[in-house]
C-alpha cells in the first residue's frame, strides 16, 4: 500500500548527528533507532530520545515489531548509570525508557529498570521519568520492584485489540489489562498509560472495546497512532487511517474518563510524552 500525502513525514539522517555521537559514546540504544520510528528526526534534533535498556535483542517474536529476535546478550550492569549521565547531559525535564522483552531474567529485567529509576533520581531528580514495560509474564513481583522505584507515570501498551493479539507473540490481551491493573493497585497516585496501533485489520467496535477495558484497568492516559510496518517481511499494513478519525476517536477516549489523549497518524506512546502530565505542559 502506498503512503498517503499525511504520512510522508521527513527523516534527516543529518539532524540526527549530535545525538547519534552521544549515544555511541555512552553506549546507549534507542527504541527510536530500533523501531525505525518516523519522528527520530524531529525527536534528536530537540534533543529527546527514548532509550532502550536491557540490550537489542528480544526473546518474543512479534510480527509488527523491529526490535531484533535473538539469543539476548548478558545484562550490562553499568547501563543505568549510562542512561542517567545521558539524561542529565540532555537536560530533559520528561525521559520514557523501554526495554525489549526479556523472559530470559528471572524479574525480566524489573530491576534494571528499577536501578534506571534511581539512577536518574540521583543526578536528575526534577526529571520525570516513564518506564514502558514489558508484561513481565504477568509476574506480580516484577511489578512490585518497578512500582517500588517511584515512577511519575508507568506505560504498559495492549498495541492492538484483542481479536489481533495473535501478531504479538507470547503476548495476553488479559493478561497486559491485569499489568495495568496491577500498577494502579500497586501505586494508587501513580498515572497509568497506554498505547494502540491502527491500521492492523482491527474493527472500530474492537477499538471502543479496548478504551473501555484499558478504562476499567484504571489506565488515565493513551496514545494512539499508526502502524507502520518496518519492512515487507513485517505484519503488513491493512489500512492508513485517516487524521480525522484519530481526532474522533480522541473526543470518544476523552467522553469515557481518560485524562490525556494523543491521537494521530504520527503518535508513538513516547512521542511528546511530556504532555500528558499537567505539570509538564
């Protein structure tokens, strides 16, 4: 399928320059390079990355993704401390950090993430910063080490409807709405966010069906964009969905409780992540 006009966004492998040096020195990655994602440009420019910890390497083998499927290499225990020098080198006032799955660990990988939180806390503590975790197998425990971290708002993203859940391998409809369920029972003042994709074959009354189970999970906050497949040999698009249907799905989000919503073709659940916190716009 080709892109429609609202979908050719520029990527300036120029403008990526400085931010392309910082991560090499530190040794960092970024899902934004990963996933090949088409707001890199636009993010590095500005000086705004989402980091990748926990390595390149996935243990799931989800069809819609590009994060790489292979044996995962041993954790770098220097790695949050890389992370929290490249926070404060950037000076950024809201920080998301993801990971890849990691079934591999015995906490898959929470505590990492944990001691990424703490990190950052010690040498930039008026950072806000936003794990987007993994289902962690639905291990209660795991979610209690990052909970117990502190975060100003976790991220679990569903990614599609439930019907479709077949792309995302070794992944649980139920069991990722239990993963937000389980954040906002853990941390009560804690905000709890999400993130779909359109375009994969899903049905508008699918799509209601999530806001609403995504509500009844107590999720606050979502993101919803477009699928873009990485390559040919990924899930392939079914359908680029038009702005203003994104923009009508915001006011139906907004109408069901949710305190923040992006919507649009080119939203990613860490695209302007900043915003979706009243203190941070």
């Amino acid at each position: 399928m080709r892109k429609p006009e609202w979908l050719q966004k520029r990527v300036n492998p120029g403008e990526q320059a400085g931010m392309r040096a910082l991560l090499g020195e530190l040794r960092l990655n970024t899902v934004c390079r990963q996933a090949l994602c088409p707001n890199i440009s636009e993010c590095f420019r500005s000086g705004q990355a989402t980091f990748l910890i926990l390595g390149r390497r996935c243990t799931r083998h989800c069809s819609f993704c590009n994060v790489d499927k292979a044996q995962p290499l041993p954790v770098d225990s220097g790695e949050p401390a890389r992370v929290a020098e490249a926070v404060a080198r950037l000076r950024l006032s809201h920080v998301v950090i993801t990971s890849p799955t990691r079934d591999d660990l015995p906490d898959g990988g929470a505590s990492i993430h944990a001691a990424t939180v703490a990190a950052i806390r010690a040498v930039s503590p008026a950072t806000r910063i936003e794990p987007l975790i993994p289902d962690f197998q639905g291990d209660r425990h795991s979610l209690e080490i990052v909970m117990a971290s502190g975060p100003d708002i976790v991220a679990h993203n569903v990614e599609t409807v439930a019907r479709l859940y077949h792309i995302r391998s070794g992944a649980d409809y139920g069991r990722s709405l239990e993963v937000l369920r389980t954040c906002r029972d853990l941390s009560p003042k804690t905000p709890v966010k999400s993130g779909i994709m359109l375009g994969m074959g899903e049905a508008e009354d699918e799509v209601v069906q999530v806001l609403s189970d995504l509500r009844g999970a107590g999720c606050a906050y979502l993101s919803i964009g477009q699928y873009l497949a990485p390559s040919k040999n990924h899930y392939p698009v079914q359908e680029y969905v038009l702005p203003e249907v994104f923009e009508a799905l915001r006011e139906r989000a907004l109408g069901m409780g949710f305190l923040h919503v992006e919507s649009g073709p080119y939203v990613r659940s860490s695209y302007h992540a900043g915003k979706y916190l009243p203190e941070m716009t």
